[in-house]
C-alpha cells in the first residue's frame, strides 16, 4: 500500500501531499545539483562566485554582496597569499673513511607570496604540505600555477573546522596583543556556510528514504490488509454522537465550618456569617434532586 491519494479534512476532501524530499532543498536555487559536488573543495575565490554559498550566507543572515566586497578587501587575489616556500631541499652525504659519517645540510625555507613563488620558478611541491618539516607550517596545499585547489586539511583539535588552507588563504597571523588577523572572521563564517550546507543536503537525502517513498504498510504495525482500510481513514468521518454519561458522583456535602481564629489587635474581625449556604442551595444538590426524578421517570 502507497500513500493514500486523497484524505479528509475540516475543509473536505482534500488531495494528499506525499511525504518525502522536494525537488530543492529549502533556500538553494533550482540548479543545486550542478553545484552539489563542489562545496568541499572549494576556495574562497570559488566561494563568491558560488550560488550554493550564496544561499547558505542567506541563510544566515550575511548580505551576501557586502561580505564579499569586505572579505576581498581583506583576502585579496589568489597570487597575494603568503605560502612558506622551500627554497632549498635538505641534502645528506656520506664522509669521511669508507663513508662512516653523514654531512646534513638542512632545508632552507622563505616566506613569500603566491605570485613571487611563481616568478622564481617554485611549485605547490616547494609550499604543499610534503614540503613542510613540522606540522602547523603548511602551505596553501595543491596549487597549480596561480589556480588554486587546495587539499583537505583539517584542524587537529577540531576535526569539523576547517582551516584558512583549505579556502586557499595563506597562514593567518598569530593573534598580537589580543588583535586577531582580520581574515580569520571570513574563514569562520565559510566554515559556518560550509556547515550549513553539509547538513541541508544530508537532511535532503535522508528524506528520500526507501520506506518514506512507499508509505506505511499494515504489515508494519501487525495489521492485516490495509492500514487506511483498517482505521477506516478511506472514509468520511461521520458526525460526532452526543456521550451517554452517566456520572455518579460520590463528593461530600460542604459544611459550614465553625472554626475560630485571633484576630490582631487594631484589625477588624470579619464577618463569616453569610460565607457558607445551606446544602439543599448548591448546586450538587439540586443536580442530584433532578437526576434522581429523571431516574423515577424512566422507571
């Protein structure tokens, strides 16, 4: 058994919507699919030209045309970025009598941009990672000419975050005197975009679940046949019956209460004398009179 086409509402009959994805996730455009695969190895400069960021920062409130204008300002081209370039390889060679000592002559490394790297003939295996002697000195990953396309590299304390590396930004600077590079605000809020969309498009895919797509099935819920048929949800509901009730009440007759209290001096002593009424005025009482002539009478 399917979804039911039709169901009844206080409205009538009405057409049933059935449960499952939309073709488009709420907030992304109608193209989303051609850009689906590209929101994890995208660079900044990817990043603006991007609708799915673009639908993620409204997403969050960021006006999208001013953020760009200020995060360029801030990060600038991609052949601005600094990368720490290793301008010598580290070399080694046997001396001595029969070769039984090593000369070491370490690595040599500098820090320029993107472009002067270029110039002097440098490539992404001079500034990648693999060029790197401890961690925390990363370059900007795989770059390939002034085009980058930057490899996955994700902060140890924080497996979800991910670092200026991986939007193509150089190193950000230490924090000085409590002023953090202005940079990294750009980086958090395309981590936060990258976040939103992960988890849009994963919810998307969750709905389109096989057993969603199908609808119930009596079998799931131990029932025979079918399970509209069953609850009789197939039909026009009929109108409400007025309840046979019948209640007996079993509460116990208010009573005038004799209790006494001090009252302070220089206060006034209330008067208690018209606070209760007699038990035949209330209205229990008079209830119970009625019910039991309605029983004489029906014998």
């Amino acid at each position: 058994m399917s979804w039911p086409t039709r169901t009844w509402t206080v409205d009538g009959w009405q057409d049933f919507k059935t449960p499952g994805p939309s073709g488009t996730p709420k907030g992304m455009p109608d193209d989303w699919k051609d850009h689906k695969n590209t929101i994890d190895n995208s660079t900044y400069w990817d990043v603006i030209e991007n609708p799915l960021y673009e639908a993620a920062a409204n997403a969050m409130d960021i006006d999208w045309e001013q953020w760009k204008a200020d995060s360029y300002a801030e990060i600038g081209d991609p052949e601005d970025q600094e990368v720490r370039v290793r301008t010598r390889k580290a070399t080694s060679r046997r001396t001595g009598s029969g070769g039984n000592y090593t000369s070491t002559t370490p690595a040599q490394y500098e820090t320029m941009t993107v472009g002067e790297a270029v110039e002097q003939g440098f490539g992404p295996d001079d500034w990648g990672p693999d060029a790197q002697t401890s961690p925390g000195n990363s370059g900007l990953g795989n770059i390939g000419g002034l085009g980058l396309v930057t490899s996955m590299l994700r902060d140890k304390d924080d497996e979800d975050a991910l670092t200026s590396e991986h939007w193509g930004i150089g190193n950000l600077q230490e924090a000085v005197w409590g002023a953090a590079d202005p940079r990294s605000k750009y980086v958090e809020d395309m981590n936060s975009m990258h976040e939103w969309l992960t988890k849009t498009i994963k919810t998307h895919a969750l709905q389109d679940a096989p057993i969603i797509r199908r609808g119930p099935e009596g079998s799931d819920y131990g029932i025979d046949g079918d399970i509209w048929e069953h609850y009789g949800l197939g039909q026009k509901p009929e109108p409400p019956k007025e309840m046979d009730v019948n209640y007996e009440f079993n509460l116990i007759a208010a009573k005038p209460s004799h209790s006494k209290y001090a009252t302070p001096k220089g206060y006034p002593t209330l008067d208690t004398s018209t606070e209760s009424i007699p038990y035949e005025d209330t209205h229990y009482a008079k209830y119970a009179k009625q019910y039991k002539q309605k029983e004489k009478l029906n014998g």
